[in-house]
C-alpha cells in the first residue's frame, strides 16, 4: 500500500512538473529574438517571410489550456497578446501607427485557445481579470513608441516570476517610463500608470511607492506626479 501510494504521488508530480512544457514557448522565444532588436521590429522584412508567425498564430489558435498551470496560462495568454499585435500590424502593413488601423483593439477578432476575441479581449478577460498583476502591463506590447518595450525573449511558465520582476525593474529605471526632473521637483511617469492607476496603487500606497517597490534609485516622495505624453507611432525600425 505504502509502494502503491509513493509510485501515485511520483507519477503526479512528474505530470505537474511536464504540463508547463510546450514546444509554442520556444517557437516564440525563436520569433522574438530573431525579429525584435531593441524593442523594434523589422515589419518589412518579416512580410517576406512570415511563416514561423503563422505558424505560431496556428498553435495559438488551437492550444488546449484545461488542465494547465495558472502560470502556462498566464505565460501563453502575454506572448499569444504580443504575437497577434505583430500579425494584425503586419496585415495592415505599411502603416504609420495601430491607431491608423480602424478597430485595431476592440474589432478585429481572432481565436485563442479556442476563443474568438479581440485584442481588448484577450487582455482585459483572458490576462488582467483572471490575473490581476500590474506588472502584465510591462510585458503587453500595443506596437507603440511609447507602450513599455517589446522583450526580445518569450515569456515562460516556469520562469514567469523571475522574468516579470525583471521587466518591471527594467522599465521603471529607464528614463523614457519614469523620468525624474530634479530641479523643479516633477516626476514623469508613462500614460500606463495613469490609464491603470487603480491597479498600480491596489497594493500600493500610490504610484511613487509602487514603482520604488522595483526601482534602483528610489524616486522623492515630495515631488509631483505628472504623465509623459503618449507616442502611438509603430514600433517599426523605420
């Protein structure tokens, strides 16, 4: 019985450690690195050759999540985001910004998981509503200038955490997110932090003290709060 119960509980821990792994996250962790440089892409270039996207679109359309990790889910829900950005961009292609696509966000629909959602959709029901992390606005790219940098690196459930404490470091200590203007006493912080104030400042006591909680450099506590203004201009090489 003993024998019986430790070879269940082996088994079940061999299942639980291999439902993370799925080959889609190396498949994007490849695209990325391969056509992101710098948080910009080469958009004209990848219309020549686009078949490992779409290849990804299909994975993303057909991917069965029962019965995975929150963190394969929440893992695949961000990159599937980012990567159909790409693909609608690249549909639409040339274009100067996402806004110059009508319904960019809240029209086009696509199929993820089985589920037919927009852009919206898929962050608000699929990523922010069932994981409620501030930090998923720091590794969301829109394809804008100004949205926080695109990460030339796939996000992946087992190394989840480590990776969005990363960004969020990264992009609260550059300047173009969090700018700080010590001689009359301003700090400037990206739109996002105002879009989605409420969530920044759920667990914080206000937006300084959340972006502290990651920042090298703490920012003064004394100095106003203002919002850079935001660039929608495409995230092209161009």
């Amino acid at each position: 019985m003993k024998a019986l119960t430790t070879i269940t509980l082996l088994t079940c821990s061999i299942l639980a450690f291999g439902q993370d792994d799925h080959p889609f996250f190396d498949k994007a962790n490849a695209f990325l690195m391969e056509h992101v440089k710098d948080g910009l892409i080469d958009y004209n270039q990848l219309r020549l050759d686009h078949s490992d996207l779409d290849s990804l679109t299909t994975m993303i359309e057909q991917m069965d999540l029962s019965y995975k990790s929150k963190e394969f889910e929440k893992a695949f829900c961000v990159n599937a985001y980012n990567l159909l950005v790409i693909k609608h961009v690249l549909d639409n292609y040339p274009v100067k910004s996402p806004k110059d696509v009508d319904g960019f966000f809240n029209k086009k629909k696509f199929k993820v998981a089985g589920n037919i959602k927009t852009l919206d959709e898929i962050e608000f029901q699929m990523i922010l509503e069932k994981f409620p992390d501030p930090r998923i606005h720091f590794v969301l790219n829109c394809a804008a200038i100004s949205c926080p940098t695109l990460y030339n690196r796939a996000l992946y459930p087992k190394e989840l955490e480590d990776q969005m404490m990363f960004r969020a470091k990264m992009i609260v200590d550059r300047d173009d997110y969090v700018k700080v203007q010590h001689d009359t006493k301003e700090i400037y912080l990206c739109k996002v932090f105002e879009w989605y104030q409420d969530q920044f400042t759920e667990k914080s006591s206000s937006l300084v003290a959340f972006v502290n909680t990651y920042r090298f450099y703490s920012l003064p506590k004394n100095y106003e709060v203002k919002f850079l203004e935001y660039d929608w201009t495409l995230n092209d090489v161009k």
